[in-house]
C-alpha cells in the first residue's frame, strides 16, 4: 500500500514510506499565497500581486 502511495504524491510520501511512518491525508490539498501589496499597482487586477507560497496534501508536509 505505501509503494502505491509513494507513486501518487512524490519525495515527501517517499521519505515517509522509507522511514516507516503513515501519512495522514488531509480532505483537500491546500496553498498558503502571500498578497505582496506593498507596491500596489493602479488598475492592476484583483489577484495580480499574489504569489504562490507552498502547497501540500498531508499533515506531515504542513508541519516539515
């Protein structure tokens, strides 16, 4: 079941499966975004200054 695992979700299940712990599968994936609005552009849309932080599926990658 980990071998399945590790080829669905890359490096971080792989690590995981090697050391012998489970993943603990979030509902969702998730994204922390950082809205840098320190220079903001006029007219600019809403959304143009965002920028994309990390994603992750599993408790252990938000915490590591």
């Amino acid at each position: 079941m980990a071998e399945a695992a590790t080829e669905e979700t890359g490096t971080a299940v792989t690590e995981a499966a090697a050391e012998g712990k489970q993943e603990q599968r979030l509902e969702r994936q998730w994204t922390f975004w950082l809205d840098n609005q320190s220079k903001p552009k006029q007219g600019a849309a809403w959304g143009s200054s965002l920028r994309k932080v990390y994603t992750f599926d599993t408790i252990q990658e938000f915490w590591w």
